[in-house]
C-alpha cells in the first residue's frame, strides 16, 4: 500500500470520527438551549437529585418550590394516572416523575404530538432514586387525550 492511499484511508476515518464526536458533542449543547421548570416541594429530595441529574446533562433547570405539587399538575393537565412527586415542564412539553434525561432529550429531537412525558410514581433505579435497588421502569409518551404508549423502557 502506498502512503497516498494510507493517508487517505486515515484521512476519511479521522473525518469520520470528527463527525460523529461534533454529533455526540451537540446533544448536551441542545439540551444546554432548553430550559426545565419543575414544580416539587421543599421538603422532597429525590426531585432534588432528579434536578441534578438534569443538570449534568446539559438542560438549565427552574426549580419552583410549590406547596402543592397536585394543583401544578393539574393545571399543566397532566393525568393522576401517571403522578409521581414532581412535575415539570419543558417547551411545549410536560414532564412527570423521574424521566431519565435522554428520554427528554429525544423528546424534543422527535417532536412527536403528545402532552408529554411520565415516569409513573417513584421506580428505585430511576434518575433521582438511585440507590442498592433497581427495577425495571418505562418512559410513558402521554398523549393529549391522556392515553399513553411506552417511549422507552429502563
């Protein structure tokens, strides 16, 4: 092999590389764009930890202590079928539970018409609830009707 077709193998890969590490390096900068608003109450530290989590993955985070954390999920019309211990929004886009941040992240790359997203109750292993125990969980995508379908399973 001549080193003109060497250097240009190497080159093609080098050029590859670079494109899927400027791919990889723009998630956590789309995600630096959004910012999260989360309603939970003071006294809750796993949203605390959940809000963390968040912020480790690029998304700017609100974080608005109310006292009752039902009425903001009413209001935001988010269904008590799938309730958790905070609710947020983002965008368009309503967020219920411990929702790991890459469920969000290709929320908001995919668009899809629905209300939003839901973790149902507190599942240990979720972003937030880390711990000795985990089990298996899914992201709800819940749509606008409140009827869901699994968005990802965890």
């Amino acid at each position: 092999m001549t080193n003109a077709i060497r250097n240009t193998g190497a080159r093609k890969l080098l050029l590859a590389a670079l494109a899927t590490m400027s791919l990889i390096g723009s998630l956590p900068a789309q995600a630096a764009g959004e910012t999260v608003e989360v309603f939970k109450s003071p006294y809750c530290g796993c949203c605390g930890k959940w809000v963390e989590h968040m912020r480790q993955a690029g998304f700017k985070m609100k974080v608005t202590e109310v006292k009752d954390v039902i009425a903001q999920r009413e209001r935001l019309r988010m269904p008590t079928s799938v309730a958790s211990c905070h609710t947020a929004q983002v965008g368009k886009y309503v967020l219920e539970g411990h929702i790991p941040a890459e469920d969000i992240k290709r929320l908001l790359a995919e668009k899809p018409a629905a209300l939003g997203l839901a973790v149902p109750s507190m599942p240990p292993g979720s972003p937030g609830m880390e711990g000795s125990q985990s089990i298996p969980y899914n992201s709800l995508l819940v749509k606008a009707d409140g009827s869901t379908s699994v968005f990802a399973k965890h």
